[in-house]
C-alpha cells in the first residue's frame, strides 16, 4: 500500500512505495548478476502538476505515469498507481526536455594509412563518428540539464566533412548510466560538413584548402568520387571482369549517404556562407539542415527563400566599444545594428516562416541561455516558438521525434519540471529528468512568509504580558512593533520556515543591556519559537498572521528602516548564520530530506549550489542588455547590404531619356555633343542627335546638359568583394577552385566603386599558383540579395595563371623538399603538363560519353576530375586564361605554349613589358590589361614603363587599365587619362582602356562597354570631362537602374551618421561598451611600395607596420601583388616559428 506523506504543495518530494527489481532494457547487453537483483525502483508518478505536452496545449492538474525509463500515461486528475513512488509536483510545469541540436566535440581521426580514407585525411573524414571521442562528461551534462537539455546531438568538429553527429541522453555521470535509459538515442543524426580551411603544419607543410573557395571545391569534389564509388559498385556487381575491383572506402560511403540516406548539417560561420552552401547542396541533390550564425537578419529574405531548416545560437554580440570618442568613431554602421538588431533574429526568421531549432553553443557559459532566450523572447519570439524550437523541431530534424519532444505515452521520460512559465525570468528549473532517471538542478523556493504577525512574549524588558505587530518582509527583516515603539531585529536569518533574530536591550527599553537571542517557526499562519534572555534564562513566545507587511517607507530616494534592516541581515548571514540556515534542505520539518532526495544521490548539494549560481547568472548578467530587452519593439525591415548605404529594395530599371549631354560612346560615333541618350527596360535603345531621338510616353527627362556620359566603366583585374581569401594556394595547380564561389556582395568597396563610375569587373584568383582559379565577372549591383545575382550573364568563363616570382616564390616558401615549382622554367613545365593532362581527360570522357547505356552499365566510368575538367576546357577554347605576367620572356613562353595546343589566351594581366613583344601578344591574346604608372614594387618590375599601354595598343594590341586593388578601382577614369599623357592617345580611344576594351577582353564586348543602342544600360554620368581629376561621377547605372548617385549618397551619409549616434548614445545612456573591443582601423590613402622580393619575416614585420603607420589596411589587396603578400608573410612566420 502507498504511504502517504505530508507535502507542501511549493514542492516536489516523493513517496516510496513497493520496491521491485527492475528489467533491463531490450537493448542493454549487462554482465550476468554475481548475487541478488538490485532494488532499484523505477515506476513513478508525478501528480499535480500543469503539463505542457506540446507546445499550445496544457493540461492541468495532471498525472504522469512512468516506468523503465519510457511514459505510460499523461492524464488530467488521473490516479497514481499502487506501488509507484509518486511525486508532488502541485503548482509545478513539466515539460518535454529540451534538445540540444549541436554540441561539437573532438573524435579521433583515422590513421592517414588507413584503409577506406579519404586522399585529404585530415579534413574529410567523414567514416568517423562522434561515439569515437570521450563523448560528455558528467561536468558538460549537468551544464546542459542545469537549462532543461535532456539530450543533445554531439556532433564531430574540425573538419570539412567531420563525420557522424549522434544524440545521447545527458544523465550519465562519469560514464555511469542506466541501462534502462540507453545513453546512445540515435547514433546516426547527421553528418557535420563546414567551409573550414587548413593552414601550415609544423613540418612546413600547407595542407589543402587554404580558402573558403577552396573548401568548396574539395566538397564538391569529395562527393563527385563518391557519386562515382557508387557507380563503380554497381558495376561491379553486374561483372566483376575486365576491370579492378573498387575497393572498400568507409569514407566515400559516408559521403554518398549524407544528405540523402541521412541528413547533412551545415555548420555556418555566416550568412553568405549558408547562402553558398545551399546553392552547392542543390547543385549536388542533397538535403541540408544548417547550423547558423544569429546573423541571419543581415540577409533574411534570401534565407528564408531558402526553405532550409535552421539551428540558431542565441550568442549575441556585446555592446561595441563606444567609451571614448575615438572608439566610437571607429564603429561602422553595420556593428553598431548587429549589436541592435541581434536579439530580433530569432523572430524576424519564424515570422518569415523559417523552421528554428535553438542552440546553445556560442555562449560563453551554458548558464546564459535562458536569459538570452528572454532576450529574443522581447523581440517578439513567442514563448510557444521557443518552446517549439527546443522540442518537437530538434527531435524531428534529428530523427528522434518518435522518442523525445513531447511529453505522451511512449515517449522517452525526457521532462522538465519547473517553478513559472518556461524561460520566465522570476522562475526556475527544479528538476530534470532523463531517461525516468531524477536529477535535481536546484531547490525549491521556500514559501513567502511576508506579513503582519500579532504577537505575544511574556515579558519584554520591565514589561510583562506584551503584545504588540512583528513585520516579516522579503525574508529579510523582522521588525517588533510595540506601541509607537519599532524594534528592528539584527542577525536576521532566515530558513525556509524558520527565523533566528538578534534583539538588543537598548532597542526595547532605556537603560537595558544585553542582547536577547531569538528563534521563531513558522507553521501555517502561525509563529511560536524561543526568546533567550540576556542573564540565561528563556521565554516562549507566539505570533498568528493578521495581514500583509505595511509599504516600506522611502527616505530621500532610499528606503527607511526596511533597507537598513535588510543590510544588516545581509551582513548577519556571513558572521552568524547557523549551518542549517545557511544550507536549508528545502522541505517541510516532517520530510526525511535523506528519503526525499534519494533518488537523486551522486547529484547532491554540490549540483544544487552550481546550478543555483548558473541561474543567477542568466537572470543577472544575462539580461544586462539594451533598452529593446525591456519592450517588444517592431521588427523594421532591414537594408541590403546590411549596414550604410544599403537598400530597402534593389532600384528597378527605369526609362529614361538623357538630354544636352556630351556623349563618349566609345564606339564608332566617338564623343557626340549634345546628345541624347534613351534607356528602357534594362537596355540603351537610342544614342544620337536629338531629332532623331524616339517618343517615348511616360518616359522620365534628366536635363544633362553640361555632363557628361560615358559607358560604364570595367576593371579587368579585381579581387574585390572575394570571401575567405582569394588565393588557394594549398597546391600548385587550383583549377577546380571558383571565386563565383565567394563572391561578397557585402563588399562596402563595390559601392565605393560605383561612386566612380564603375560597373563591372573581373574578379581574378590570386597569383600563389601557376595555374590558379576560375574567374568570375561581375556586375557591380549593389543591393542584391544573392551573390549569384552579381555574375555577369554572357562572360566568357576564364581562369588565372601566373608566372615570375609569385607562383615559384610560394612554392619554395613551404619548406617541402619536393614542392614544384621553384624556377621559371619550372612553371612552364608545371603548365604543359596540365594542359596535357586536361586534353586526355577530356578525350576520355567524350570516349565513354560515346558507349551506349547498355555499354556504360559494365565500363568503369571515369573519374571526375575538376581540376582537369577546367584545364581541358582550355584546351578546348572554352576558358581563357588570364595570365599575371612582367618579363617578356614568360610572356613569349606562355605565348607559345597556347600556339602549342592551338588556343587563344584571354589577356596577359599586368605585362609590363608587354611593349617589348607587343606583336607577338596580338598574335596570341585577346589582349592585354596593363596598370598606367606603376612601378618599382618588386624588382621584375624593373623595366616599366608609363608609355606601355600606348606602344601596345599602336601594333594592335587590345588593352585595357585595371586596378588590381580595391581603391584605384574607384578612380580608372584617371588612370586611363595618363595614356593621353604618355604615348598621345586620343581622348577617346584612351576612355576606351576602362570601357569597351576590358569588356572585349571578358567576352562581354556584344553586351557592355559601350553606349549602343541594344546593349546593356551600363552608363556613368560625369561633372564634367571623364579624363579630368576635376571631375565627379554623379551617377552610375547598371542595367538601367540607377545604383550609385551623388545626391542621394549625401543624404544616405547623413542617416548613417545619424543612426550611430543614436546607437551610441544608447549603448552610453545603458553604461554598456566600455569592455568590448573596438573597430579596426581605418583605410588610408597613399600605398607605401611593397618589396616582394625574398625577405624574411622581420622585414615583412616592418613593411606591415609601416603600412599601418601610413593608415593603409595590409589586407588590403595592392596592385601588382595580387593577394600574395599575406601569404609570404603567413610563409616567413611558419618558417620562423619552425626555427625557433
């Protein structure tokens, strides 16, 4: 029969009933028993309590049954069955436990010798699993059920495809768990992939990738061998003769399961990279799960549009640093709203209809995460989404759903019980359970014993027979009242239902002495307790409830007696308190707190007193935040590019008729006067004289008269706006590498850019490679939501090559006895030999392309090779090389080597001593795309000249300016001017350098780079002469809209000032930012020349430091160098760390 027990109703203890031997779960293989059953009752019933068994429903007063580990019953006023031991959970809510959905963990790799692995073993290793490592300690379990997690999804890290994720139940301490709640839920969850790179290793080795274009193409290329593994069983299986057999590969099996088989979960360090990742999951047919970065809201309709199931960590940002002027003027924009608009994420995705499971990785400490969920909860994520998003969404996206996420019958007993509403900040987790296994996280709240007390002591001083009102506030203070006299207790300490005092003799009466040391127990409404006189003797006295506590009086600003009263029992708990006071039990005098708390022995106090300091944490230092945190303030829709200058909108092309210009068409009709230029739809329709100009109704008129008009212009060399660095230079040949990968419309330079007129440009590799990556050409619209909406349609796909110091220099800057190339020549040998290899592999495929399906079902296909794919589209005319290049005998010699295999180069980039062979680059090249007056950075640059681009262009040679940098790019026009200068160009044959030859020389000379009528609406609008330093850009166009103008960037200037004053002054009003680290620094102008010969890492030390004097950021990318500075440094640091 179940003994009954006296409970109050503020907690939850339990009953024992009947003891029996548990069964052990199907799954569990235990050792045979060496003697009798161990008692261990696990059949119990939680009564009373509110249930949540799903987020929108309740049921009160309900009655959870459970037994080994699983819930039999969830009923409304149901009884608890004879012989469970049952659980008073009265004025308590249960829930689901929550579900971690990603906590990374270390796994052991395989043995670089290993059979079944992958080529690069350091970064796919996708056969291993999170179960390989060390798993949760008892310390990271008892964090994680601290805030309600009752599983979590361990996921493998550091790696591209880093292997299996599997969910595990957090009750084991110290690998003890019972076998009835299996620990391993689900051991094939997802497999984790990231864009993570690799660096150099301390043997000198750089390993592959070293960029983020890189580590896509290495995924791309992973799951290529595996969709051909795949296909080489199959072939297998149909005959196994003729052929080698494929042989056993754990890892290409993993990769061919993961997003189909099983899930792929995409662990994102922002929102571009979610943005590329989902682009190659479609390209590869998979399915994707992404682990996000709470920076969604900077482009939240592109994903959104995704329809991808997102994880988002609630780790907001710190407030920026803004305590001194200087700081705060080294915040942009874009921090400054990140910080604002953090907290707003969550519920700016569930309102765009994102489905979000929550994570708490990100946070310095796991105690934060209820506190930041209230954050985002006063953004406007409702509590039933939060609660959604911790429950019946992880257990879903983690293929557990049929176990965990709700609280029903058959369920796992994965609960939480708690004090308040979930995440309330005035309430608290009591306990967890897992698996039907108990874990105390923190005690009850004691009661509230508040009130006015009539009160009775037989004598008080010379008094006898004294009544009078005892006040009890905030278990805090306790004050006699006796007459108009008011005695304020010292010492005070509170338990749970009882009081020690202090009252001293003067207080009471004049003239009496001692101290008086009292005790009272509260039962009900009752006090009675003990009053210890000061000669030894003691009284009894009582007291019974009459009211609430009077309103605290205020004196000047603070509170009157009640204050001081409570300062003072503050201060009595560290010298006095009695050991029970200090460390109350939390329960009734009547409870054994032995009995009550057996279950959960091994978690103890010491769980209690952590777990009670974490949830101070996350109602304390958690909650500090901005004003936002205190209403729930409108979600405003947010500029793309997030940050100044951004857009509420891209600009739609518009139709517009230009009137009174001077014209340079860059085409046959030269600089027009007085022209008419006439726009629509996207397109130029009308370039002439005004008479002849078409009507057009509702067309719009700007009045041009005293600008001028010019195409577009093009820079045929960029690395702006490339993310996660822009060369690979883990190896030599890169082909397989795309930047149309990485672009960056966030790029702030491509505004700038527009504010100079420019519209499109080559977004080049860097030069570390002798064969380096795939190009992309861009165009610069500024505002779009996808990157892929910044390619150029109709460019010719090309790829860089480089020749001289840079590729041979990097190679012999790793330290690898057999690292090719380190000579000239060796270049040439290292492109010949790919190009070669490109030819056969292509011809390969056109052969099996060629077999029937009946033939193909019993050949082995061939592998598909990316790197030779690109190259053997060289070959076949398909991509042009754009070759970074000085000295005219590597220009000769790759010259040749096109004639050689019979195709045409794309452009020879920088040559500068192009006009010593200008004849024989017009015999071999589309052209050539030099700087104007560049020199004397490096010592292959020795022979330049300013006259350079004039010579060539006189025997032929189509050329073009570039900038290959981020800041000359905004200024081409005045680069093109010095051809006027050094070599007498015309006017407008020199205008021609930024506009229609770079757009010949990208394939894109039919659609851009002049104004024609049918050609793309790509314009530039000018103060005044193009060619003058004088004069302004004042708009730009870009396929008929307007992306850049004068006007307008004035006043987008004087908002964005506006709004960091406004975030400012609320970060200074809040006393917040005065810790946080500040900005970088600002980008200066004037370059210091760079040395790019050999040096060693002091002189590049001081070549960094000077640049930084001279307030020119050293990431920067500099003309002539093309993104290898960085990487020689990054060589000479390995290198002396090596040595040291």
């Amino acid at each position: 029969m179940t003994r009954s027990l006296f409970v109050p109703a503020a907690l939850c203890v339990a009953a024992l009933g009947v003891a029996y031997a548990s069964a052990p779960s199907p799954a569990s293989q235990d050792a045979p028993l060496r003697g009798p059953r161990k008692v261990d009752p696990r059949w119990h019933a939680l009564v009373g309590g509110t249930v949540i068994p799903e987020p929108g429903r309740v049921i009160e007063n309900a009655t959870i049954v459970i037994r080994d580990g699983v819930i039999e019953s969830v009923v409304s006023a149901g009884e608890a069955p004879e012989g469970a031991r049952i659980w008073d959970c009265s004025d308590l809510i249960i829930h689901a436990g929550f579900i971690e959905s990603y906590v990374g963990v270390e796994a052991p790799r395989p043995e670089a010798t290993a059979q079944g692995g992958y080529w690069q073993t350091d970064l796919v290793v996708p056969q291993r699993s999170a179960l390989d490592g060390g798993r949760l300690d008892g310390s990271a379990a008892k964090d994680l059920r601290s805030v309600g997690f009752t599983a979590a999804a361990l996921a493998p890290e550091g790696a591209i495809l880093g292997g299996t994720a599997a969910v595990v139940a957090v009750g084991s301490e110290e690998s003890d768990f019972e076998a009835a709640s299996s620990e391993v839920l689900e051991g094939n969850a997802y497999q984790s992939i990231s864009f993570r790179t690799a660096g150099w290793g301390s043997d000198g080795v750089l390993s592959y990738p070293t960029s983020e274009m890189g580590a896509i193409a290495l995924l791309r290329q992973a799951f290529a061998d595996a969709d051909r593994y795949q296909q080489s069983l199959a072939v297998d299986a149909l005959q196994s003769n003729g052929h080698e057999p494929p042989q056993p590969s754990g890892a290409l099996q993993a990769i061919a399961e993961a997003g189909s088989d099983r899930a792929m979960m995409f662990v994102s360090r922002g929102e571009l990279q979610t943005l590329r990742a989902a682009k190659l999951a479609s390209e590869l047919g998979r399915s994707m799960i992404v682990k996000g970065t709470g920076t969604e809201f900077r482009r939240l309709d592109a994903v959104a549009s995704l329809g991808l199931p997102m994880v988002v960590p609630v780790a907001f940002p710190e407030a920026p640093d803004v305590s001194t002027p200087e700081k705060a003027a080294a915040q942009s924009l874009r921090d400054l709203w990140g910080w604002e608009e953090a907290p707003s994420n969550l519920a700016r995705l569930a309102k765009a209809g994102v489905t979000v499971a929550l994570t708490s990785e990100g946070l310095e400490k796991r105690s934060e995460f209820p506190g930041a969920v209230r954050k985002a909860m006063e953004r406007g994520f409702t509590e039933e989404e939060a609660l959604r998003a911790l429950t019946i969404t992880p257990a879903k996206l983690l293929g557990v759903d049929d176990r965990l996420g709700r609280v029903a019958p058959g369920m796992l007993a994965h609960l939480v019980v708690r004090e308040g509403q979930p995440f309330a900040k005035d309430g608290k987790i009591r306990d967890v359970w897992v698996g039907g296994k108990r874990f105390a996280v923190n005690k009850a709240t004691p009661p509230s014993l508040d009130g006015t007390y009539a009160f009775e002591i037989p004598s008080f001083g010379s008094l006898d027979g004294v009544t009078g009102e005892v006040i009890v506030r905030d278990r805090k203070t306790l004050e006699f009242r006796v007459g108009e006299r008011i005695i304020e207790a010292k010492k005070v300490n509170f338990g749970p239902f009882h009081v020690h005092f202090h009252l001293v003799g003067k207080d009471i009466e004049e003239g009496l002495t001692g101290i008086f040391s009292g005790s009272g127990l509260f039962e009900g409404e009752s006090i009675h307790g003990t009053l210890a006189n000061p000669d030894g003797t003691s009284q009894f006295w009582t007291a019974k409830r009459t009211g609430d506590a009077p309103a605290v009086e205020k004196k000047g600003g603070k509170e009157g007696r009640g204050a001081k009263a409570a300062d003072e029992a503050d201060s009595s708990e560290e010298v006095e308190g009695d050991a029970e006071a200090a460390n109350p039990e939390g329960g009734a005098p009547e409870v054994d707190a032995e009995e009550a708390d057996e279950e959960t022995a091994g978690e103890g106090d010491e769980e209690n007193e952590a777990d009670e300091e974490a949830d101070a944490n996350s109602d304390g230092e958690g909650e500090k935040s901005s004003a936002a945190a205190t209403t729930t303030e409108a979600l405003r829709k947010l500029p793309v590019p997030f940050g100044a200058y951004g857009r509420h909108g891209m600009p739609e092309a518009r139709t517009v008729i230009f009137k009174g210009a001077t014209v340079w068409t860059s085409a046959d009709a030269g600089i027009v006067e007085g022209a008419v230029v006439v726009i629509e739809d996207g397109k130029i329709r009308y370039v002439g004289p005004a008479e002849f100009a078409p009507k057009i109704e509702g067309a719009e008129e700007f009045d041009a008269t005293g600008l001028h008009i010019t195409p577009g212009l093009i820079d045929c060399h960029s690395h702006t706006g490339i993310s996660g660095g822009v060369n690979e230079v883990g190896r030599r040949v890169t082909s397989e590498v795309r930047v149309a990968d990485v672009i960056d419309p966030d790029d702030m330079n491509f505004y700038r850019q527009l504010a100079g007129g420019l519209t499109a440009a080559n977004q080049l590799h860097g030069s570390a490679n002798a064969i380096g990556g795939q190009n992309s050409v861009v165009k610069l619209r500024w505002g779009v939501d996808y990157p892929d909406q910044m390619i150029a349609e109709g460019a010719m796909p090309g790829i860089k090559f480089a020749l001289g110091e840079n590729p041979k220099r990097v190679a012999a800057g790793t330290d690898q006895p057999d690292e090719y190339p380190t000579t000239r020549m060796g270049v040439e040998a290292l492109i010949r030999d790919r190009l070669v290899a490109g030819k056969e592999y292509r011809e390969e495929w056109e052969r099996y392309e060629r077999l029937s399906g009946y033939e193909r079902r019993s050949t082995m296909p061939p592998q598909v090779n990316l790197e030779l794919q690109a190259l053997g589209e060289i070959v076949a005319g398909e991509r042009w090389i754009h070759s970074h290049s000085y000295r005219q005998d590597e220009i000769l010699m790759l010259g040749r080597l096109a004639q050689e295999f019979g195709f045409k180069i794309g452009t020879f980039q920088h040559v500068l001593e192009g006009y010593k062979v200008a004849d024989a680059i017009a015999e071999s090249a589309v052209g050539a795309s030099t700087f104007s007056d560049w020199w004397a950075y490096k010592f292959e640059v020795i022979d330049a000249i300013p006259h350079n681009a004039a010579i060539m262009a006189s025997v032929g040679v189509n050329v073009s300016i570039n900038s290959d940098s981020d800041e000359h790019a905004r200024r081409l026009n005045t680069e093109a001017a010095k051809a006027m200068k050094y070599g007498g160009m015309s006017r407008a044959e020199a205008l021609k350098l930024v506009t229609l030859n770079p757009a010949i020389q990208l394939g894109l000379g039919d659609l851009t780079g002049s104004l024609e009528a049918g050609k793309d609406a790509d314009l530039a609008i000018w103060s005044g002469d193009p060619l003058s330093y004088a004069s302004r850009c004042v708009s730009t166009w870009v396929d008929g809209a307007e992306l850049f103008s004068a006007e307008e960037d004035r006043m987008l200037r004087k908002d964005a000032e506006a709004e960091r004053q406004r975030i400012i002054q609320k970060i200074l009003e809040e006393g917040l930012g005065s810790g946080a680290k500040g900005g970088g620094r600002g980008r200066g102008k004037g370059p210091v020349a760079l040395d790019a010969s050999s040096m060693e890492l002091d002189e590049l030390r001081d070549q960094m430091e000077a640049l930084w004097r001279s307030g020119v950021d050293p990431s920067l990318a500099r003309p002539g160098v093309c993104g290898c500075f960085d990487v020689l440094f990054e060589e000479a640091a390995a290198r002396a760390a090596r040595n040291r």
